[in-house]
C-alpha cells in the first residue's frame, strides 16, 4: 500500500497521528510527517487514520488496484 496526503488540504488535526502513530506524527504543531509506504501489517490503522480525516486529506493506493478515499474502508465520508 502507498500513502499520499496532500500537505495543502491538511490542517493538522492530528487525528491520523492517533489512530495510526506509527505511520503518521506531527513535528512541531502544523507539519505531518508520514511513512509513505508502511507494511501490510499496518493496514488496518492506516484505513482507520485515513477515515479519521476531518479535511480527507489521506489517499490510500492498493498495488494494482484504483486509488481509495479515506472513507471507503468503512462507507463513511468526512
């Protein structure tokens, strides 16, 4: 899986940071930093972080497969 958040919708709400810290975490208080392609292992939180969006800044890509919106995992959106 590939991550990508586009770093200009983000509005640091953190909520990422909480459900997935070993993917995402803040440095300082506005700046995101993420691991861009975490394992399978980590699939789970990293679709929990992505839904948690408020500003659906998170993009998820499967190998092979059509990019999922953060909200797909669990048919919620925002």
């Amino acid at each position: 899986m590939r991550i990508v958040v586009d770093l200009n919708r983000c509005e640091a709400y953190a909520q990422c940071a909480f459900q997935a810290p070993d993917v995402f975490a803040m440095h300082g208080e506005e700046a995101l930093m993420y691991e861009p392609c975490p394992g399978d292992e980590r699939r789970e939180q990293v679709m929990r972080a992505a839904a948690s969006c408020p500003v659906q800044a998170i993009l998820v890509e499967w190998p092979g497969g059509p990019a999922v919106p953060e909200g797909a995992a669990t048919g919620a959106r925002g």
